[in-house]
C-alpha cells in the first residue's frame, strides 16, 4: 500500500515558468518542505524526473525500500513527481529512487535539498533554511558597499584550510565566525569571498566539484550555523562574496548525472556535455528547465543566506565551445564560430535576473581569462551584464614581470603598463588568488626573484601597485603576510609565521595599504573611470621606475604613486604641474614593514618643464619600494615626511 498522499505547491502559473526558464524560486516549490495536509503534519516531496516511470522516496524512516512511499506524476507532462509524507520531521534522512525506462533503478540525492550527509552514503535531509536575521542595517545600505564607486577589497578563503582546530579538523562556521571577522575587520578588507560552501564529496577538489547546489556543506555546520557567521560579517560592515559554480558537475552516482536515467542536466553529446580537464559534466543551457534550476540556485543564496555578491566560476569554459578541446573534439555553433551561444545567452538572463531582483545591491563576477568583449557590459547593450571581471591579464604579466631577474627587468618593462591600455574596457577586479599558489606554481612570496629581503621588498612593492591601480582587489588568505609554502587545503595556514618580522611587516603593509585604499577616494571612486588614472612616467626602462597619479572627483583630490623596481637606491626627478606641493604619506621600505628604512626625502622643487609639465621635484626613492605621495595646496616649499594614519 503506498502512504503517500497527494499534495502540490505547484500552480499552473508555476508549471508554465518552469518550462519557459523562467521561474526564479524553485526551491519554494521543489525539494523536501515541511508542510500540513488537512491538519496532519509532515512533509512534501517534489522533484524533476521526465524519462522517470515511477519515483519513490527511500530513508530511514521506510528502512531504504523503494515500494512504500511512491510519489505521483503530475498531469500537466512538467515531469515533476510530487506527494506529502506524514510524520516526518527535520532531519528526516531521505534518496529518491528512480526507475528509469530502461528498467535501471538510480538512488539520487535530493538536487534541491537544503542539507546533505557528510559520508558516502551522502542521503539529503529533511531541512529548513529559517534563521532570525540580525542584519537589516547593512541589507538597508549595501548598496553604497557594493557599488563600483564603493572601495572594494576581498579577502578570497577556503573556510577548510584557514584556520583548523589544534586536532587539525574543521571548525565549525560559528567559530569561525569568532576568529575571522576580528581578523578581517582589522587587516581593513571590505569583503570575504569563500570558495565554493555548496555541499561536495570531494574534498581536494576545494568545493568546485558541487553535487548540492542547494545545501551549504555541511562539514562546517548546519545552514543556521552559515547564516550566522554571514549575519556576523553583515554586523561588522564586512560583504559575503560566495564562489558559485554553474559550468560543471560531477559525476557521481547520486548526483545529477544521468539524473532520472536520461541526459537531464547535460547534454547527451560529449563534445557539448562532458569536461575534458576536470572530467565533469556540463550543464545544458539550452534547456529551459536547467535554466531555471541555475537562475533559482543563485536567487537562493542571494535571498535566503544574504549573500552580497557572486563569483561565477570558470566562465571562460561555459562561453567557448572550443575550451581544452582539439580540432574535431566541438562543433561550431550555428555562424560556424567558437561561442556557445546558449552559454552566454544563459548568463545574460542570469545577470538580468539578480540584478532586477536585487538592483545594486549586489554585485556578480566574472571569473574569465580571454578577452571575451562586454562581459560587464549592459544586456540591453549587447553586453553579458556582470558587474565586474577577473582582470588575469594583469595578474599574468604582473607576476611575470616580478619573476624576472633585476638586470633584465628593463627587456619586460611595459608588462607593468600593458594593463593601462585596456583597464576600462571592462569592470575588472584584480585578483592574486587561490590559483596562483597551487599545483607548483610556488607561494607569492618564492615567486619573487632575489634574496629573502628582496623577495620581500619586491612583494610589498607589488602590492602598492596592485592596491594603487585602477580596480577592485582581491588577495587570496595567506598573502597577506608571506605564506612561504603552497596553499594545502588539508592544513591551515601556517600563522606561526607572524612571529617573525619580515611576515609581520608584510601583513602590516597590507592592512596599512587596505586602510588607504579605503579612505582616500582617488583610489576607488573613479577606479572604473578614465579621469582616475595617469601617467607621469611609463617609460622609464634603465631604471625600471614608473610613475603614475590617482585622481578623485574633487580636482585637489590627487596622489602620485612611484614605484622603485631595482634594489638600488636613487635620487629621481617628476615633473608635476605649477602650483602644487607634495608630501609623503606611505613608504614600503619602511622599518615597521621590515624595510631597510630608507626616507624617500622630497629635496628639491625647481620651477622648470620637466616630463612635460612646468615644474618638477627631486626626492630619494628607496630600494625596490613603491611611495605614495599626496598633492597639496600651493604653499612655501619645506620638506614633507608623514606616514598615513587611518
């Protein structure tokens, strides 16, 4: 006898956006809620499963068998099975068995379930997402946090490997919550972006391998437990960035591949459906119903966890139909070209989505390393609508060049200006990730070229640049005070290194150059604006020095950057415009940062044309430093040294 009894939250309104793509809040409807039928309490079950031909729920509350509780197909060919279960309650451990049309029987986990198991058997729960929220405040004015004229500084982490209880295991997200929110509100970061906290069975694959799209892992907690550390940062003035990822999924058995027996999620063709490099399974963005599945997962972390901001993963293998494939391994879209058509016109709805949905208040993404034109360009524009990308170009040659030894340095001298040719093309946010310190590629810190002072000197150098270039910024944990060795997911970072000075002045740096970036608004206000940036000198290769300024929308709002890339000490001559005076406010070789401590003194104003401009001032410059200097009101010359205070 099946004790399922019929039930639907579904309305025909429902149905039809679902089939269309476009309904936006399928975990309302789909998954396991705890509903009452007719004064009976229990739950209702619903799920996707076209080709299915008979859809059971199995648990620990039937002993795993498949003939008791039966769901019933809808009418309407939506291919949704559905049907309510009486007494059950949070908890609940549950699978779907799927007998498919060729007489195979699945066990998939429940794709819209709100908690996982955390073993191999991995079963859904019967779960809630309510949570008494405490952060109105911050949702009130997040929009002025997340805007492109906002200051934008993210602290990128792998919640696993922060930080780790003394017996190496996870802490759980309210400790967490205790230890990083202290830190990160210190160090000056506007922002966290946690890799991916969507539930995955593979621990080395970092949280990129998703097989719960709807449920927050629950290695480190319960989903409360994550809304609360959220809740928290939002307390402190801190936004949630989270890590999402609709370009693949893996293929295990209880997940979605071959979900009810049919290619439902990813096309059947390999050449479309199947990653060659991560042996993973792309989704079909084709297929309205899997749109909907996507846009609605985003809509969930948005609206139900508060999230402020998503970065979309791997975007350039979802455009490019030829990404890691050889000749004869994809085939051409319908012009004959290399994009996946179906792919960007999925991203273009999704942007249009959480942004008429959430407005300014968030912000989306791009993870994306071609030059794939208007990714943060407006739909309505022919644009793909994020509202920033990953600027890897930068990254990439910005990395190359302080690699490179000091003699040769001046053969790779437009590595560091090449940026400026096209940093206004796009939103960018320059990122020195989890990916540049994996997998061989060494830490920051063993990627400078030199001695251990001089590796040193050259990453607090890299890092004014990188804090003082047009754009929002992102640093991966760790950087910010010299991880020495390679991030390993399975430890935490290595914090007893802070006991020594070198580590400890980096940090300090960082933290300092966070406070600048922050406060001063010629470094964030125009970062995306043209009238931001400008070179005083870009060519200098002898020496390796550039100079560049950083200018607000006030016209006295201007700061002059210089940046000292050879280890040598020098007496250096800028031209700057009539009428202005220059102090000193930030100097990377000072002794707190474990500088050699050289004063980049300001010893000599001259009214003649240098540079192209009518007047000049001569100042020492430390070795491989970079100096900030501010422009002041004209006033009798005298020299200028100052520190900048927060």
């Amino acid at each position: 006898m099946n004790s399922v009894k019929t039930y639907t939250l579904f309305t025909d309104h429902d149905i039809y956006l679902f089939k269309e793509g476009k309904h936006y809040r399928l975990y309302e409807k789909f998954g396991s809620h705890s509903v009452e039928k007719e004064g009976t309490s229990g739950v209702y079950f619903s799920v996707w499963a076209p080709h299915a031909t008979k859809v059971s729920v199995i648990g620990d509350f039937n002993k795993w068998n498949s003939t008791d509780h039966i769901l019933y197909p809808r009418w309407d060919e939506s291919g949704i099975w559905e049907g309510f279960i009486e007494g059950l309650e949070w908890g609940t451990l549950y699978k779907y068995a799927i007998e498919t049309a060729h007489g195979e029987m699945l066990e998939k986990s429940d794709p819209y379930a709100l908690s996982w198991e955390q073993n191999i058997q991995a079963a859904s729960l019967v779960s809630t997402n309510w949570y008494e929220w405490n952060d109105k405040e911050w949702m009130n004015s997040r929009w002025k946090k997340n805007s492109i004229e906002a200051p934008i500084s993210v602290y990128e982490l792998h919640l696993g490997s922060w930080r780790k209880s003394e017996f190496n295991t996870f802490l759980n997200y309210r400790d967490i919550a205790g230890e990083l929110i202290p830190y990160v509100k210190d160090m000056g970061f506007t922002h966290v972006e946690f890799m991916p906290v969507m539930e995955y069975p593979y621990d080395p694959s970092w949280g990129y391998q998703i097989t719960g799209f709807y449920a927050a892992t629950s290695r480190f907690g319960s989903p409360q437990d994550l809304m609360f550390l959220i809740d928290e940062l939002h307390k402190h003035n801190i936004g949630v960035i989270l890590d999402w990822v609709p370009s693949h999924f893996p293929g295990d058995v209880n997940g979605l591949h071959r979900f009810d027996g049919s290619y439902l999620y990813e096309p059947e063709d390999p050449r479309k459906g199947f990653h060659p490099d991560w042996k993973s399974y792309i989704f079909n963005y084709g297929r309205n119903e899997v749109k909907s599945f996507l846009i609605s997962n985003a809509m969930f972390w948005l609206d139900r966890y508060h999230v402020d901001g998503l970065r979309v993963d791997a975007v350039t293998s979802m455009l490019h139909l030829d990404y890691s494939r050889s000749e004869g391994e994809w085939e051409p879209n319908i012009f004959g070209g290399n994009v996946n058509l179906e792919a960007k016109a999925f991203l273009q709805e999704f942007n249009t989505a959480v942004y008429k949905e959430f407005g300014n208040a968030i912000i989306t993404i791009a993870e994306e390393s071609s030059d794939f034109p208007m990714l943060t360009k407006p739909v309505h524009d022919g644009g793909v609508g994020f509202g920033m990308k990953w600027m890897m170009g930068w990254m990439h040659d910005t990395l190359d060049y302080f690699e490179e030894e000091f003699m040769n340095r001046k053969y790779h001298h437009h590595k560091l200006t090449f940026a400026s040719m096209y940093m206004y093309n796009e939103n960018y946010m320059m990122p020195l990730s989890h990916d540049e310190v994996v997998h061989g590629k060494s830490s920051l810190i063993y990627k400078m070229v030199g001695d251990e002072w001089q590796k040193f000197a050259n990453l607090r150098t890299l890092y004014v640049y990188m804090y003082t270039h047009p754009g929002a910024k992102l640093l991966f944990m760790g950087d910010e005070f010299g991880q020495t060795s390679e991030w390993n997911f399975t430890k935490s970072l290595d914090w007893d290194l802070l006991q020594y000075h070198v580590h400890k002045g980096l940090q300090t740096l960082v933290k300092d150059l966070n406070f600048i970036y922050r406060d001063i608004p010629a470094f964030y206000e125009n970062q995306f604006q043209k009238d931001g940036f400008e070179w005083i000198e870009a060519d200098d290769l002898e020496n390796s020095i550039y100079v560049y300024l950083r200018k607000g929308k006030r016209r006295d709002d201007v700061f002059m950057i210089i940046l000292n890339l050879l280890p040598k000490v020098i007496d250096y001559k800028i031209g700057v415009k009539a009428g202005t005076h220059w102090e000193v406010i930030f100097n990377s070789d000072d002794e707190r940062y474990a500088g050699s401590g050289v004063e980049p003194e300001i010893w000599s104003e001259q009214y003649e044309e240098y540079m192209r401009h009518p007047k000049s001032i001569t100042l020492k410059l430390p070795p491989l430093a970079g100096v900030i200097l501010r422009q002041t009101k004209d006033k009798k010359y005298k020299h200028h040294r100052s520190k900048f205070r927060k």
